[in-house]
C-alpha cells in the first residue's frame, strides 16, 4: 500500500513529516509520499474570477492542482498499482489530468458544490460572494468529470446520491454511511480541564466556528477557570488566522497521527457540527458542548440515536 498526502510545505521543510508512517496514520503496512501544497500570490482575478472557469483554479482546489502536484501524482502512479483511492475533490482533481489506468475509487464524501454554494449564501453577505457563487457551475462540473473517471465514488448521504442520479451521473455511486471505530472501554476523564475542538480547517465553517471559540468563548472560559486548556487538531490548521499568535492555554496541534491518544486527554468534546465524530465521543464517555442536534436525539443526516 502507497499512500500520498499533499501538507503544507512548512510540514515537509521542518522535518515533521518523517515521524509520519504508514503503520503509525493508517495502521497498516506501506510507504508514505508528501507533496508541498502549490502556493500562489492571491490576485482579485485568481481569487474571484479564475474559479468560475474551472474548479482548479479556485482557492480550494488550486494546491494540489499545479504541475508540481500532478507530477507527484504521476510519479506516485509509476508502480502502477492496481487500485486507485482518492479522498475527496481535491485529491481527484490532478487524477484527472493523469488519467491512471487502474480503477479508481472516488471517496466524494459531501457534494462539494452545495457545499460552495451554502458558504456563499451565508451571512454576512459581501459582494465577493457573489463571485463564489458564480464559482459553483464549475465546481458541479468538475465533480461530474471525477464521477465519470471513477469506477466507484461514495457519498456519505441517500439524499446526495439520487440527486447524482438525477444529474445521470448515478450509476457508479454507492452511498457509504459515515462511521468510526469506538474503544471497548471508555477512558477515565483527565483531572486537568481539557476541552478539544477537532475539524478540517480548509472548510470555511470549521475555521469560523474555530475562531469564534478562541476569540470570543475562550476568554470567558479562562476567566472561569484559568487551569483549563483548549486543544485544537485537524488538517490545514495553519489557515486559522489566530494559529499565528495563540492565546494562552490555547494549543494548535494540527493533524494528529492518533485520535485515540489526543481524545483521551480531553474531557469534553466540541464538535464543530453534529456528526459521526459526536457519536465516537459519546462512546468514549465524553462530554459534549454541540450543536442544537444533538440535544434533539439525533447527529446530524447519519441517523445516530
């Protein structure tokens, strides 16, 4: 098994990457790839315009999308292996300038577009937005294009799935619902308060909400308890702007190799939506502080009691 994951170049240069193995992230033999993210000098034409020509060119598809990317991507193909996965849109993208003669399985997971779209919508609006959301045909578009290279793509929603139908590119996709593996026995709650915050900061509500617990929510924490701490993890944390001069007892610790180990040390959970990460908490005999969902007896579209 060969695993390639496009990180932050800062993640590669600091030498970080090298603890990172295959046995240690995925629990499974095999070798690990890291690929700089491509980087650009933000213009107005490359921020609001580019993306409504084509999904690569937008803000969330343009680092792993440049000749760099692709080239790694080709370069990891070379042993042609005979299976081909592929986590989410951004990762298809530069498989579709490849074109890799194995099957690929296409994990779509959301519909980015909707997605993109609901971003757009959301107050407080501005006139870019306006350009985000003419962003959307092409993001559509792109996720048409990865469907049909895929010889299967998931999504995690029935609802998304025959709304794929309906566009006819249904055929190859199954829907693969949303699930975690949970300890046998619940860990002991730390004597020190510890609250964890985790997501994936390339998704605009994440680092909304991420911001607004640190900003805002923290300090009155913190004045209430001044011991406690806040753990925040997840990919792409250095897109939180308050990453660069962290509060105290505010901890950025990026992508973290094992869930298990960081979770045991919180002794609640704040979940930036109510999903299947808000199940695997309550199994683990966790505290949380979520969203009005949960209260009502479910988690999110997964159907979780």
């Amino acid at each position: 098994m060969s695993f390639l994951h496009f990180v932050p170049e800062t993640f590669i240069a600091s030498g970080e990457a090298d603890s990172f193995t295959a046995q240690a992230v995925w629990r499974m033999p095999g070798t690990m790839r890291f690929a700089p993210y491509a980087r650009r000098q933000e213009t107005f034409a490359s921020y609001y315009l580019k993306g409504m020509v084509a999904a690569r060119h937008g803000k969330a598809f343009f680092p792993t999308t440049g000749a760099a990317q692709v080239d790694a991507v080709r370069q990891a193909l070379a042993p042609a292996p005979h299976l081909v996965f592929a986590f989410q849109l951004p990762a298809m993208l530069p498989l579709l300038a490849v074109r890799p003669a194995a099957p690929v399985f296409f994990d779509l997971d959301d519909l980015v577009h909707r997605v993109h779209r609901r971003a757009a919508t959301t107050p407080p609006l501005r006139p870019g937005k306006v350009a985000h959301l003419l962003q959307v045909p092409a993001i559509l578009a792109a996720e048409r294009s990865a469907i049909r290279l895929a010889a299967r793509t998931s999504v995690c929603a029935d609802a998304d799935a025959r709304f794929l139908a309906r566009l006819g590119v249904g055929r190859r996709v199954v829907v693969v619902p949303n699930a975690v593996g949970c300890p046998v026995q619940a860990p002991a709650i730390p004597a020190e308060p510890t609250l964890l915050f985790l997501g994936k900061y390339n998704y605009e509500p994440n680092v909304l909400a991420a911001e607004r617990l640190v900003r805002r929510i923290w300090p009155i924490v913190q004045r209430a308890r001044p011991d406690a701490r806040l753990l925040l993890a997840g990919g792409d944390i250095e897109r939180l702007p308050s990453a660069s001069k962290p509060p105290a007892g505010v901890e950025y610790l990026g992508f973290v190799p094992d869930l298990d180990a960081i979770c045991a040390d919180a002794g609640c959970m704040l979940p930036p939506g109510c999903r299947w990460r808000d199940a695997a908490q309550v199994d683990r005999g966790r505290c949380l502080c979520a969203p009005d969902g949960l209260d009502a007896g479910w988690c999110g579209g997964s159907g979780v009691p």
